[in-house]
C-alpha cells in the first residue's frame, strides 16, 4: 500500500514538473509576433571627401616635356595651408630650371611664365581670377638652361567662400635656338596644374 502510493505521488510530481516545463518554453522575446528579427540600420552621416592638396606637405615637384626642352619645376608657399582661406591673398613661388636633349650647345629662355587661378568646389569650377603673367624685360628671355634657373612668386587673390579649393594652371613659353650661335628661335610651350586646398574657417 505504500509502495502504490510512493508511485502515485511521483507521478502526480512528475506530472507537475512536466506542465511547468511546457509553460517556460514558451516563445522567445525576439520570436515574439511583431518582434524584429535584425536591428535596424542606423543613419549614417554623409562624410564630404578630402580636397586634394598638392601642396600638402609645403612643397611639390614637377618635371614637365615640351619638344627637346625638359623642365623640372619646384612649387612651394611661405604660407601654411592653415592660412590658405578664400580671403586671404596666398602666396606661391617656382624655381625651374632646363635641359636639352641632345645638348649642341644651344640655349634655352623663358619668353613668358603665366598662372590663372580657378577656384572650384566639389561639384562645378567658379570664375576664374584674372591671369597673373611674367613677360621677360630681356630678349629674347629669361636664360633657364642648367646650371641658370628661373624664379618667381604669383599671389592667388581673394575667392568665393564657398571655394574648397583652388586649380593654379601654369603655361611657361620657352624659346630655344636653332643652332649654338643663331639668332633664330623655336617656341615650345609646356603646360602644368596643381590643386591646393582652401582651408576651412570657424
């Protein structure tokens, strides 16, 4: 008689965990009607791309070819790129000096050096500023052929606020001689730009 009811009473007891353990497996938190099953994606912000800067680092060169005139010109600013803001006049110099291939002793000069200034931002090019030019006062030009070089320094103006930067198109007219000792010239003119950010102000 106890025997039975030891095995009556498991039961019952047995039963009663069984019921408790169907009633916790009920349906997760996340699988519940109306739960989400990913998160949803947060907004991100629009991160506006870098301006590019060849003059980031202070200084840059450049090596230009016209005809048998080779250039190598150097670009720098005395002005820190902290301070090139669109109302600041900011300042930037060249030194360039010349070879010629093959070398029969004839003379390359510098006619005329020219820079235009275009401002610009991410999207469209803004007026450009008026063009700055060196005529040369000697003829026929300024001597640039190795070891003689020329140098100089062009002043980018105020430009529109909105400008995020400025593309400096150079033009440079050399005129080289026909022979070591002729007073007739050929022109070659090369051609660079570079681009400089516009520093941000508060």
């Amino acid at each position: 008689m106890n025997v039975r009811r030891h095995r009556v009473l498991a039961g019952a007891l047995g039963a009663t965990a069984l019921a408790a353990l169907l009633v916790g497996c009920g349906p997760a938190p996340w699988d519940a009607p109306g739960a989400s099953s990913s998160p949803k994606p947060s907004k991100s912000a629009t991160v506006a791309a870098p301006v590019p800067n060849d003059l980031s680092s202070g200084s840059t060169q450049r090596a230009l070819q016209t005809g048998a005139v080779a250039a190598t010109v150097d670009y720098w600013s005395d002005l820190t790129m902290d301070k090139w803001t669109a109302s600041a006049v900011k300042p930037v110099s060249l030194s360039m000096v010349t070879t010629i291939t093959p070398n029969d002793g004839q003379k390359v000069y510098l006619q005329r050096a020219t820079m235009v200034a275009v401002p610009g931002t991410a999207t469209e090019d803004l007026d450009a500023l008026s063009a700055q030019t060196d005529q040369a006062t000697v003829s026929p030009g300024y001597l640039v052929l190795s070891p003689y070089s020329y140098s100089q320094t062009f002043n980018v103006g105020p430009v529109p606020a909105e400008a995020t930067h400025v593309t400096l198109q150079f033009t440079y007219d050399f005129l080289v001689q026909t022979t070591p000792t002729s007073t007739e010239y050929a022109k070659q003119t090369a051609t660079d730009t570079l681009t400089v950010a516009i520093a941000a102000t508060d």
